[in-house]
C-alpha cells in the first residue's frame, strides 16, 4: 500500500483532504499529519513516506524549504492558495499541486498521475539511498508567509511585503502598501519568529520592517521612523532606541 504525509496547519482543510483522498483513493495509507514545516521535515525522516501532501505556507518552515531539503527522498504535491506558486513547487521538484480550496477533479487528475509514478517505480528508494542522502536540519526558520484575514478573505502576504506589524486590541494588523490585514499572532511572538535583520520592534506594539523605513528622525530623546509607501510616522519608544545606533 503507498504511503502518505498530509502537511497542512489548517485542521479544517487537512480533514477535508483527508477525508477526500479516503473515498477517492482507499488504498493510500496516512501514516501522519503534521501542521508546521520542522515537524513535517522530522515525519518524513522517520517514516519514509511514498508522498506527502505539503501546503507551501506553514509555520517554521515553508512547504517549499521542506521540499528542497528532502528532494529526492519522497514525491511532492504541494497544497497552495495562489496559482501563480506553481512554477516555484516545480523547481523543488514536485510532482503535482493543488489550489486550495480543493477541487475533487483537479484531485482526481493528482492520483492518476501519482498511481502511475508509484507503478512505474519497481522498488521503494532504497534504505542505502536515504542513508547516503544528508540529514537536513529541522531548526525553525523564519517566518516568510502570514496568512491574514481581510474582511471575509483569507489572504497570503510575504513577510517582504510587509511594512510594519502593529498590536490593535485582541489581533495585530498587518500593513503593507496598499492594503491591511489582520492576525492572531501578537507581537511579542511575531518578534521571535521574524528575521532579526529585516525587522526591528520600535515598541511593544509595534515592529517594522528595516528595507522599509525612509528615514529615522532624533530629538531631545524623541525618535520616529518614516516610512517608505506609508505616510504615518511611528514612534520608537524609548526601551527600543538602541537597535537604532547602529544605524
């Protein structure tokens, strides 16, 4: 029986795919269920899957440095919100991938073409191979997708995308631009899933993002940032000027 990994932080999506691939391929066995990269990375190390579905934006590390971190090793069909992240999944060597919300067809086509790959291979990757292949390390990296809500909308922004994070009662927005959102993530774990050299925190409710600031006024102990696309001003309080005297 072939074997599969479902990766996908969304409980709701995962049990849809789940539940789907039951009906659509009953032979296909799910030996796991992840919900963040690092933990995908040490479930595929230790069970070897045939396929693992992977959803390209999940926490600690995307779908797509999973991939290349086990290229190679384990078939692909990467899991995607936007269309146009299917040129990336290719170039990681994925075999297939899906746009999310899935569409039972567009499945359909998936399994034919993963039946035929399974049936073309006369024998598992062999034990010698995974052995000879390097371990990858599984240490989180830094956060490059936020998934935001926009009205009714659910939206994917990169982090590059992103010119500040500030805290608003029980959410923190997320401005870009030209559009703002809104997460469940505070501040004070945004900072510490964040590249260090691409974002600073000004404040307890407020980080920017470095590529983004214009420029850094200073008086009598008063510092704000400028923003480049952005016409409000932010204060950096005082707790937080240091990360600035380097600048």
């Amino acid at each position: 029986m072939p074997t599969a990994i479902l990766a996908e932080d969304e409980p709701v999506l995962r049990a849809e795919l789940r539940d789907t691939l039951a009906a659509l391929w009953p032979e296909l066995q799910v030996i796991a269920e992840t919900d963040d990269g690092a933990a995908t990375l040490r479930a595929i190390e230790s069970h070897k899957p045939d396929l693992v579905f992977l959803d390209i934006s999940m926490p600690h590390l995307s779908g797509l440095e999973v991939a290349r971190a086990v290229q190679g090793k384990t078939s692909v069909v990467f899991l995607t919100a936007y269309d146009e992240h299917a040129l990336a999944a290719f170039g990681v060597g994925a075999l297939d991938y899906l746009v999310k919300p899935l569409d039972r067809g567009r499945l359909l086509e998936t399994i034919a073409r993963l039946r035929k790959r399974l049936e073309n291979d006369t024998q598992a990757v062999p034990e010698a191979v995974w052995a000879a292949l390097p371990v990858a390390k599984a240490a989180p990296k830094y956060l490059r997708w936020i998934q935001a809500s926009v009205g009714s909308l659910t939206r994917l922004i990169t982090t590059d995308e992103v010119i500040y994070f500030q805290a608003d009662t029980k959410y923190t927005r997320v401005v870009t631009a030209r559009a703002e959102a809104l997460i469940r993530k505070p501040i004070k774990d945004l900072v510490e899933e964040l590249d260090p050299e691409d974002f600073v925190q000004i404040s307890r409710g407020a980080i920017v993002n470095l590529r983004r600031i214009e420029t850094i006024f200073r008086s009598d102990g008063h510092m704000e940032v400028r923003l480049r696309d952005r016409e409000e001003r932010l204060t950096v309080t005082a707790g937080y000027q240091s990360a600035f005297r380097q600048l």
